[in-house]
C-alpha cells in the first residue's frame, strides 16, 4: 500500500510538469464551467499519458469571484425592494484517480464538489458578515454534484457508471459555453440574478441530468464520428431514499412505478448521441445531434397526469483564422428542465452565437429564443405558450496559466398572454412574483465582471 500510494504522488506531481504528454481526460463530462477556453487551465483539460502500472491521482479546482449589477425594475412591491449590487464567491473541486492496468485497461474515478449556494442566517444585527455567530451555520455547505467510475479501451470505447453526464451534455455543440462564465448556463447568470431573467432552456445545461445514477457507453472515434448511448433507470443520485417505505408517495421516492398524486419523475431515460468532428478546407468541423426520451410515474387516480420526455436536439461548431460560429436547436415534448403535462404544447428553443479569439483573449456574443409551455396549460383549452428570448455579450482574457478575467453583459426577457383565454378557466399567470398583480412580462439586464482561479 505505502508503495502504491507514493507512486501516485510521483505521478501526481509530474501531471503538472508534464502536460505536453496528454490523453484523452477525464474532465470532459461537459460541465460547462470547465470547457476549453481562454480562461481555462489547461490541467482541468488534460491528464499524463500512463504506462501500465501507473497511477495518477489529481485534485483539480476552481474558485471564481464576481461583481454584477443586475437592472430588474420590476423587482420591487409593497414590502421591499431587491438590490442591484451583487457579490458572489464560490469553490469547486474535481478529485479524480486514473490508472491503467498491466494489460492496458483504462479505469478510474470522477468526481465534482460544489457549495450549495445557501448563504448564513443572518437575524440580527450582530450576525452581519459574523459565520461563526450563534445560530449562523456555515458560509456554505458542501455536496456531491457527480461521482463516477469509468472502464476504458482504445479499441471498443468507454462505460461509466455512476451519477455523470449522458451522451446529449458530453457532445453537444453550438451551446457557446466557452463564452464568458459559460453562456447563460453559468454561474453570474443565475447566482447573482433574482427571479425576472428568462431561465436558460437547452437541457444540455440541466443539473438533473447528470446527477443522476446512469450507464454511460462512449464509443471510440473512427473517421471523425464517434457515438453514446445511455441508460437510466430513474432520478436516484445515491439509492433508493426512506421515502420509498411507503406506498403511493412521491416526494421521496425515486424508484416511483405508479402514484396516486401527481408525480414529476421521469423513468427509464435512454439517450443516444452522434458526433462529427473534423478539418474541411482549414475549417474545423464539429456536428452532433441526438434524442433523448423517458417514462413516466402512472396515475392510479385520475388528475393531470405528466408525460414522459421526447427531446430532439442538434448542434454545430465551425471554427476558421480565429473565428467560432456556432448554433443549437431543440425540441419536444419538454417544458425547459420538466416534463409537459398530458397535451401541453411542445417545445421549439434555438441559439446563435459567434466569438473571435486572438492570442489570449476571447469576444463573442450569442442569442435564444425558446416557445414554450411554461405555467400556461391547464390541460382543456388554454394552449398558449410562454417565449423566453436572452441576448449575452462578453469577453475573456487569460491572464496567466489558471488565472483569468472575464466581463459580461446580457439582456433577456420572457412574455407570456394574461388572463384566462375565452371560454377558458385557467387562472390568470404571473411571471414575476416580486411585483404585485399577475405580470405577464419580465426582463433584466446583468453586468458583470471577475476573476477566475483554476488548477
């Protein structure tokens, strides 16, 4: 044991040293936050090359700090009103161990730590910016985001098995998600904004899809195509909970098959993926589409019962002399991260973005739309939908290997028809709680700027 454990910390040392020798690495699982760009560390990107025998154990990581300015007018009523100016902090770390063994399998681990974003309770006067006042906890607790384990081989691909990524968020392209903190999938976007932005709709930014236990195969590149299929039997991140004693419940049991309430679960997911990556004419090529569809928890009542997901989704990335223009579109049976209830209209979101780097900075904007369902089905004769529209701008400047800059500015909004529809009885909607009355419209307009730390 003392042996092997000092032939990890050898190799462990030399992953910094030698990252010219690098193999395919474990930290592609798409978490959007860590893919390539000019900000990014290249040791979050990369791992040694290993002889058989050889071990290498890492903890990577990445503490981001920001200040933003969030305009949302609306966000204000009799009661209060919310502040504009925002400071957010968090730490992320990326534990991973990675082997091979005498014959030349592959295997290892990954996993991702994050913050729960919660902040101290802070009652009193004397409890402000105090963490370790009476009654104040913690600045944040800690939890589990992924943990996998992987079998590999150059001649028949990868398995993992584990709470991971599926095929959809590990290839899909034309998210623009290298851009500034990640596009609006990243962290200024939601944790330092309020209630008013319109939420980002692509599943492929979706926490309840990678959390989750699955069975992951990754097949191996032959002539720039490369593929994934996966399976998942339902929404368990760990095992069967105690809410699972009893029968008919919902809220605490993942291994759900009917219900007599309404449940939001989702059931045997299967998803399968295909990608191409190439060089056309000096252009590089990146294409990848795929499906994604689950079952359902079935009512033993009648009530309005959820359907299972049927997403579609495409994407493309063409990059030339420093230029990167990319687009993404999806649909189905989806409402943004739920499923539809029974006859709700479909889903159509699309997004177009385009960004030049030279040297080590990075500019670039993108654009979505999404129609959706949203809160507007009442499942009779309601059928409008909610648009979703968002517009992000910023540019990203390495500063020196695992330090970066980043600024932003993004603009989005969501509108929806107020009021029942004739003949209806739906309740009149309100999307935006913080403004008394039902508001059928939103927007906010966030700038930001911070610094990234990575290793």
């Amino acid at each position: 044991m003392r042996k092997i454990l000092l032939a990890s910390i050898a190799v462990l040392g030399a992953t910094s040293i030698a990252q010219a020798q690098t193999a395919k690495s474990t930290f592609d699982q798409g978490d959007a936050t860590k893919r390539a760009g000019v900000t990014a560390s290249p040791s979050l990107d990369t791992m040694p090359t290993l002889a058989p025998g050889q071990m290498a154990v890492r903890i990577n990581g990445k503490v981001a700090a920001y200040f933003a300015y969030t305009n949302q007018g609306q966000i204000s009523n009799s009661t209060g009103k919310i502040s504009n100016a925002n400071t957010y902090s968090y730490i992320r770390l990326y534990p991973s161990m990675d082997a091979v063994a005498a014959n030349g399998l592959r295997y290892g681990i990954a996993a991702e730590m994050r913050e729960d974003g919660n902040t101290p309770s802070q009652t009193s006067p004397g409890d402000q910016g105090n963490i370790s006042s009476t009654g104040v906890v913690a600045r944040n607790n800690t939890y589990w985001r992924r943990a996998y384990g992987y079998v590999a081989g150059d001649a028949w691909g990868t398995v993992r098995v584990g709470a991971g990524d599926s095929p959809y968020s590990l290839m899909a392209t034309g998210g623009m998600y290298e851009l500034g903190d990640a596009n609006f999938c990243g962290d200024t976007s939601t944790s330092v904004s309020h209630a008013n932005g319109a939420p980002y709709p692509f599943r492929s930014c979706a926490g309840n899809m990678y959390t989750t236990n699955k069975i992951v195969y990754l097949s191996p590149q032959f002539s720039g195509f490369d593929m994934g299929v996966a399976y998942e039997a339902n929404t368990s991140t760990g095992g069967m909970t105690s809410g699972c004693t009893t029968a008919g419940s919902v809220a605490g049991c993942d291994a759900l098959e009917t219900s007599s309430a309404a449940s939001t679960r989702r059931k045997n997911t299967a998803d399968i993926a295909v990608r191409y990556r190439g060089v056309m004419n000096g252009a590089s090529v990146a294409v990848a589409g795929g499906y994604l569809g689950s079952g359902k928890v079935n009512l033993t009542t009648g009530g309005s019962a959820r359907e299972g997901l049927g997403v579609w989704w495409g994407g493309a990335n063409v990059g030339f002399a420093g230029f990167t223009f990319q687009g993404a579109v999806e649909g189905g049976r989806e409402d943004r991260m739920a499923m539809l209830l029974d006859g709700a209209p479909s889903q159509l979101t699309w997004q177009l973005g385009t960004s030049y780097t030279a040297g080590p900075m990075q500019i670039g904007v993108s654009y979505f739309e999404a129609s959706r369902a949203g809160s507007l089905w009442n499942g009779t004769t309601y059928n409008v939908k909610r648009a979703d529209r968002g517009i992000y701008s910023a540019i990203n400047y390495g500063i020196a290997p695992g330090l970066g800059a980043m600024a932003m500015l993004a603009y989005s909004d969501s509108s929806s028809p107020n009021g029942a529809a004739a003949g209806s009885t739906a309740a009149a909607v309100d999307i935006n709680s913080y403004k008394s009355g039902n508001q059928n419209n939103t927007h906010q307009t966030m700038a930001s700027g911070g610094l990234f730390f990575r290793w």
